[in-house]
C-alpha cells in the first residue's frame, strides 16, 4: 500500500490513524528510510496519538525508549542504527511480547522480528513530501492495515 504525504499535517494524520488501528493491539512497527526521512517525527505523533504524555525524541544512543500509552500499555521506541554488525541477541522479543514497539533500522535486528509486522518505508521527496509504503507480514498485521481503507 502506498500513501502520498505532502506536509508535515499530513504525517501527523498518517500517524493518527495508524494509532487507531493498532491501539489495545500488540504489534511491531518497523520504520525505514534514509537519515532525516521523518521517521522519529512519525513515531513522535503516532506516541501523542497513543496518549503519550513524554516528549518522544530519537533514542539513537539509548538504542531503546519506553513510554506509557493511555491505556497503561508500553510504546516501545527502538533505533537499531547503532547495532549494524552486532550478532547477539538483545532481548528485544521481551519488548515485542508487549505493548506497540516502533522500531527504526530495523534491517540491523531482522532476525530478532516477530514474522507478523508492519513494515513502513518513507521515502522522501522535495521539501516535506514523502512516499510511504506499507507491507504487512501476516494476519495481524494485514488485518490493520485492511482497516487502513476504512
């Protein structure tokens, strides 16, 4: 599925109503594109969307940041960008196994991956358009994002 964003109000409701198909579900979101894509101001507005109180910023070098949605369950935030090379487990399913995770550079951490994600490609363009595109990888997730149509 592919979505056309032409400002920033628009990657504000591109992430509002992601949040309201995945809210009280537990799923992993993965995030791709290049260095200043918008990937963290998407999940900045999908965590306010959630009901995220905290201000919501890149965990870089934290490589991970939990916040409490509304409904008391986490949001997960991982950037993996940090972790290329790196062979070990990291104990990210524990992560997974909760709440919504929301994670950057996710190609870095492939193996560690719950099979059924959504994965979302931001592709920029000029000024503050983008491409998204949006690939589910099983029942869950191709459940949401059927609902994305709605």
């Amino acid at each position: 599925m592919k979505i056309a964003i032409h400002s920033l109000k628009d990657t504000q409701e591109f992430a509002q109503k992601m949040a309201n198909l995945c809210k009280d579900k537990q799923i992993v979101i993965t995030l791709d594109g290049d260095l200043g894509a918008g990937k963290t101001t998407w999940t900045k507005s999908f965590g306010k969307a959630l009901g995220v109180k905290d201000v919501i910023n890149s965990p870089t070098f934290t490589i991970l940041k939990s916040y409490t949605m509304e409904n008391g369950k986490p949001l997960h935030h991982i950037d993996a960008y940090r972790l290329e090379g790196v062979s070990q487990d990291l104990g990210f399913e524990e992560c997974f196994d909760e709440g919504i995770s929301v994670v950057e550079w996710a190609d870095f951490i492939k193996e560690q991956l719950p099979k059924d994600h959504i994965s979302i490609s931001i592709e920029e363009g000029i000024d503050e358009e983008r491409m998204i595109t949006m690939v589910s990888t099983g029942p869950l997730s191709s459940s949401i994002l059927e609902g994305y149509h709605d």
